[in-house]
C-alpha cells in the first residue's frame, strides 16, 4: 500500500510546432502517461504538463513558405498534436504553448537573476549578413553547399545529405534565400551565459539526478572549463525580445525549458493552486521525460538557469533512447516514418501503447518497433492471453449461466491470491519506469489464469455441474479483472471498458482487493480484436505516398484584386517628383499610432530627414536600421500630431494588405537620385 501522499510535477519535452508527431515522438509521451497514470491511481497529487515548441527560424520560414503568420502557423500545429495526443489517450493536465504572456514572463525573470548574478557575457561572433536585406541571416535563411560532403542546396546549419552540423560561415557558395545575392561576413554582439561558475554545482548535481550512464557522459565535459552558452538570436526571430537589447532575441533552447513552468503557472491559474506550492515546495518532487538527444540542454543549461534564479531543480531526470523501425532508423522512402496520424488511420492506439510497453525498460537503450513482432505480440499476448480470459468467462456466464458470479473455488482463490501478491512487484516495475515487466508478470499471470480455465473446461462442466462451471468462470474473471487494473495506466480505455463490464467506476490501485462474486455483470463488450497484416501493411504504403507526394501548395494569394491603374499623367508631371534614395539610421514605433513608424533617413543632405511612414504591421524596426529605402525628397512637410513628416518613401502593397518598402540594389550611396 501507499506509505505517504506524494506530489509531482512531470513533463515530457516539448514537440516543435512546426511539424506533425510521429511514432518516434510517441515514446516518450505514452511512456510519460504510463507513468503519471499509475502515480494517480496509487493516489498521488501528480500533475503532467508539457507545450508546443513554438519558436524559431524554421517557424517563421515555414509560416512565411505558406503565406501565413507564425501565430497561425503554431496555432494550426496545436490543434493537430492536441488531437493526435487525445487520440492515442495522452492525458496532460494542461498542455500548453511557449508562446504564451507566463512564459514571456517567467523568461524575462530568470534571464534578470542571470544578469544579475554576473552570468551574463557579450561576445561578438562572426555571422552571415545580407546587404541587400539590411539584416544579418538566421541559419533556415542561407543555403548552399556542404563544407563536408559538397551536397547543394542546403540550409546553414546542418546538412540533410550527410547529417553533419557547421557554422553557416562555412557554406560554400551561400546565398540569401530572401534575395539570392551573396551575403558577407560581419560581427555581430550576442549575449553568453557563462557556465564556468556552476562547474562545481552541476558536476555534484549531475550523478544524484541522471542515470550513471547519462551522468558519465555528462562528466567528460568537466575535465575542463564549460563554454559559455549563446543564448541570443538576431533579428529576423520569432520568439521573445531580450529585455534593453532590441533586435535580439532568446535563443529558443532558452524558453523552451522555460515553457515547463509556464504550462505548469497557467494550470496552476485555472485550478485556483499556488505555483511556489507546486515548483518551489521543498516536498514536491519535478520530473523531465527526455530523449537522449537534449540531455546537455536539460542537465547543464537548465539546472544552471534555475540555480541563478533561485528555482528548484528536478529531482530526475529520466533519459530514454531513439525508436528504430524493423531494426533500421525510421526512413520515409521505405514507409517506416509514420505520422500518429498515418498510424491511427489504419490501426488502434491500445495496441500501440501495448507493444511499446512490452518493449520500454526504464534505460537509454533504443528501441525497436519490429512490425511483425507487433502483429504477433499484440494477436498473441493481449487478445489471445489476457482478453481471452474476459471474453470466454464473461461470454459463458450470460450465455449458461444468467450472467451472474458465483464464489472462487479453491484452485481458483488460490491463482486470485497469486495475481494480488504481485501488486507490490508490479507497482515497483511501473516505479522504475519498467514497463516491459509489468507485462512479463501480466502475461504470465494470465498464462496460469488460462491453463486453469482449460483444465477445468467449464464448456462441458456447466452440463453437469453448473455451479462448479459458475465458480471457475469468477475464479478466472476475477483474476482478469485485477490485471486489468494493473494495466489501466497502459490500456486506460481497455480498463474503462473492464469497469464498465463489472458495474464498477474508474479504477485505483486498492481496487484490486475487492472481489467481485455473487453479482451480475454487464455483457461481454469487445476489449480487443487482433491486428490484421493487412492494416499494417496499407500503414506503410500510406507513409510511403506522404513521402512521394508533393509538397502543399502555400497559401493561396487573392486572385487580381489590385486596384485598376490611376488616369495616365504626362511625362513633365512625373519628373516633378524627386526620387531619392536614403539609408535608414533610426526606426522606432510611434506612441498612440498603430500604423506609423517613425524614421530618421540620411538622403545626402547636412541633416537627416524625419519621416512617418504607415507601414509598422509589416516591419519591426529594427530590422529596418541600415536599409536603404526610396523617398520622396520633395513632397511639401506635413504637420502632424506627432512632429513633422519630412518626406514619403514608397512601399508596395499586395491585395492581401501586405505591404514591401521599395529597396533599390546594393551600391546605391544615399542621396542618389531615382530614374
């Protein structure tokens, strides 16, 4: 039994927005509700809170690919894994978003304590940088050829050819993918958060919250100073604006983790809880399901953030390993990278989360998803072994004998005990994150459950002795109905629909003492049918045809929409205006003008000129510093609330209210007149 009451928070690491979640994802989110499932039945406060990761350079280039904003772009993402999550019965007490106003908080908070500590360094870093574009370029906003492998056409901050990671400085042959042209090099100020400091505190800490194989790899990194962690981004970057740093931005491996305690705040919020009676309560126990690919972000850069901010660290953190299909990393040209969505289209989420628990052993080890060995595990162990015990006991007790339970015989009691002196070991193996032998106990369980069944052959004893027939039958459903309490955590809705059959509510562990004799039970309702080849099969060639498919159109633009061209003007008339070019020096928002931006432009002249232009909803300013726009030298000042607009640059405004500022090429010197 339960000793104490324990409260947790758990997490499992946050899906990036800006793709669908695959079986590869789900490892880690089914093992995570195994866990959490089997902590509330034991009775404990246990909260699971986890978000959509949703910033970065590849959401802004996948919004801007399909004509839409990031905001869209992350809140279509979310809708798609709630709904995946939901369908294969992942339970978050509240599943969130990195973008939200508590995260944005919660990163400017912490990022003070790190300020403060003297944490906080500036260091200049070479960085690619578009002239024509008047910004420095993001990774996803370069391509060109591999430094390592020669492949073309790749991104600036991996290969897809060879799987190599580099510095975008190194691509040969790179270009903007904004405007084609050749960038060059240029310093740019970042912001580090120095680790050296927390040498001693992580290098304690590491070995008491990670497994020893995860801990000694992490130690290799202590044999010598810890670098210092970029933690900033330049403009353009979808994300958080660092507090008196415009145009920079948190890198997102700084909000992400972040997104934890804000996803668990805005539960906290909507349940009327304290956030310190859950983060910060010295009793409570914080938990982080990972992957082994961000074990460096989670055990170095995290732990260290909280210490400076005087938050708590986690207790654990548990690392599991990367999925394999049929022994081979998951690979789209052979159909083995299969989108939850592709899966539940052709086969059931319980026997997904049946197999991988008869594979997850609580270790780092990879895992294979062997789909035959799926179609035979499933056929075999769960509907041949465990429901099996259910769907003939129950089918023949309303069949023979009027749907009622009678008492245990001796055999069968004695086989009941058996399958309740396991409880302890079983919750031990779900504890430890053991979940292939929570199922080698089940099964074999119900091994002993059927060969009792088969030696006692009530089929032909409820002919001449119906009550003997009556008590193996009980003897045989109540055993299977305590391990589908044990399997409730795995199988929620297999043991819903085990409840629902006894005339019980939802399960806890206790449940497991009370027998269920001399009672009527509901008919028999399917539990779990077997696995046909077949649907495995169109799984695959379905994920082959996403593969082979091309790639969604972006989003449509409105057709012809632009407005019919103004009555011609004689030539004279058009060469009153002076058409300059000039190079943006200062851009700032203006107060209580939702359109305007105020800009301070250098046209050659012993001054610069202030000019207000409408064009604020498309363009931080920021990014404007440095470029080169055209203006209008000559048209007559304009007074207006705000000072005095000293001129007009143009801009190109699309059907869908998209507006561009004419640029002209590099080369062009302020001052230069227009023709």
């Amino acid at each position: 039994m339960v000793a104490k009451k324990r409260r947790m928070v758990v997490t499992s690491a946050l899906p990036y927005a800006n793709g669908d979640i695959h079986l590869g994802h789900l490892v880690e989110y089914i093992q995570t509700d195994f866990w959490v499932r089997f902590q509330k039945m034991r009775g404990h406060d246990c909260v699971y809170v986890c978000a959509d990761d949703t910033h970065g350079t590849p959401i802004m280039v996948r919004a801007r690919a399909k004509g839409i904003t990031p905001e869209e772009l992350i809140a279509h993402s979310h809708e798609l894994h709630t709904q995946d999550f939901a369908d294969f019965e992942i339970h978050f007490d509240n599943y969130y978003s990195t973008h939200s106003p508590e995260n944005r908080d919660l990163c400017n908070e912490i990022y003070r304590a790190m300020q403060q500590s003297g944490a906080i360094s500036v260091q200049k870093l070479p960085q690619l940088y578009c002239e024509h574009d008047a910004m420095f370029l993001p990774d996803r906003f370069v391509v060109g050829t591999c430094p390592k492998c020669n492949a073309e056409n790749q991104y600036g901050d991996s290969c897809d050819a060879c799987s190599q990671t580099y510095p975008a400085e190194e691509l040969k042959d790179a270009r903007c993918t904004l405007c084609g042209r050749v960038p060059v090099t240029r310093d740019s100020e970042h912001l580090f958060f120095e680790l050296e400091p927390f040498h001693d505190f992580l290098k304690a800490w590491i070995p008491t919250r990670t497994a020893p194989d995860v801990a000694n790899k992490l130690l290799e990194w202590f044999n010598e100073p810890l670098r210092a962690w970029c933690i900033s981004r330049d403009a353009p970057y979808f994300g958080f604006e660092i507090p008196d740093y415009p145009g920079k931005y948190f890198y997102v491996w700084v909000d992400a983790p972040i997104g934890y305690m804000a996803s668990l705040k805005k539960w906290c919020a909507d349940h009327g809880e304290s956030f310190d009676a859950w983060w910060q309560n010295p009793e409570a126990e914080l938990y982080h399901f990972i992957g082994k690919d961000i074990v460096r972000f989670h055990c170095l850069f995290w732990p260290a953030m909280l210490h400076t901010a005087n938050y708590k660290t986690p207790s654990q953190v548990f690392v599991h390993g990367f999925l394999t299909v049929n022994g081979e990393k998951m690979s789209k040209s052979k159909g083995t990278f299969i989108k939850a969505r592709t899966y539940l289209d052709h086969l059931r989420p319980q026997d997904l989360r049946f197999y991988y628990a008869c594979k997850l052993n609580g270790t780092t080890d990879d895992m294979d998803l062997n789909l035959s060995d799926f179609v035979s595990r499933v056929n075999s162990d769960l509907v041949g072994k465990i429901t099996n015990l259910a769907s003939r006991g129950a089918q023949m007790l309303h069949k023979s004998l009027g749907g009622r339970t009678g008492a245990m015989d001796d055999e069968g009691r004695a086989l009941y005990r058996k399958a309740l002196d396991a409880a302890e070991s079983v919750a031990g193996f779900y504890e430890a994150r053991d979940f292939s032998k929570v199922m080698v106990a089940v099964r074999d369980l119900a091994d002993l459950a059927n060969q009792y069944f088969d030696a006692k052959a009530p089929w032909a004893l409820v002919k001449s002795d119906p009550e003997a027939a009556r008590s193996v039958m009980t003897s045989v459903l109540n055993i299977f109905r305590v391990l589908a309490i044990y399997l409730q955590p795995i199988l929620p809705a297999y043991a819903a629909k085990t409840a629902k059959l006894f005339n019980e509510a939802p399960y806890v562990w206790s449940d497991i003492e009370k027998a269920v004799e001399n009672c009527a039970i509901q008919p028999y309702e399917y539990l779990a049918t077997r696995v046909e080849q077949a649907a495995v099969d169109a799984m695959v060639a379905a994920s082959k045809s996403e593969e082979q498919a091309p790639a969604p159109p972006a989003k449509a633009k409105p057709a012809a929409a632009f407005p019919p061209v103004k009555e011609t003007i004689d030539y004279d008339t058009f060469a009153k205006a002076d058409l300059r070019v000039a190079k943006v020096l200062e851009a700032e928002c203006v107060e209580g003008a939702d359109k305007l931006l105020r800009l301070l432009l250098d046209i050659g002249e012993s001054k610069p000129r202030q000019v207000f232009a409408g064009i604020r909803k498309a363009y931080d300013p920021a990014t404007l510093v440095g470029r080169q726009v055209v203006m209008v030298a000559n048209l007559a000042p304009r007074k207006m609330r705000f000072g005095v607009s000293e001129g007009m640059i143009l801009a190109a405004g699309n059907p869908d209210g998209a507006l561009f500022v004419v640029a002209p090429d590099s080369g062009a010197l302020p001052g230069s007149v227009v023709k």
